[in-house]
C-alpha cells in the first residue's frame, strides 16, 4: 500500500512542529516522492543525520509503503 504526500507531511511536521515542508509526488504513483524540510532542529547536524532524523519521523515507513524519498534537509 503506497502512501499519500499528505501522510508523509503530517508525519514529518509531527517531528519537526517549526519546519517548513513541500512533499511532492515525483511519478503521480504514490510511489516516489521528494520532500524538502527546512527545520532548526537540522542546526549543527551533517547532512547524513538530518536525513536520519527524517527517516526516524516516517515512522517505519521508508522501504515499505513508502517505496522512494528524495530529501533536501537545511536550516533557516
């Protein structure tokens, strides 16, 4: 079952209350999505953790339900 980019946004913004976030559907599939988050909680983090802490918010859902997520992560 493939998710909704209002699903991943809700999930997100659940994690990071101060983001700005764009999910995007990239095939129109459910299936691939890009996802650009804008948060202080990134502050002093590289960029391989921030996309860890992304990856923690979906909850389980990278790599079952939610099949591609191209991340784009920085602070204000």
């Amino acid at each position: 079952m493939a998710m909704v980019g209002s699903e991943i946004e809700r999930l997100i913004r659940e994690a990071f209350p101060d983001a700005q976030v764009i999910v995007v559907d990239l095939a129109g599939d459910g299936d691939h999505f890009a996802a650009r988050i804008t948060s202080e909680a990134f502050k002093g983090k590289n960029r391989v953790q921030q996309h860890k802490m992304v990856y923690d918010a979906l909850q389980g859902h990278m790599g079952g339900a939610l099949h591609a997520l191209a991340l784009q992560t920085s602070t204000p």
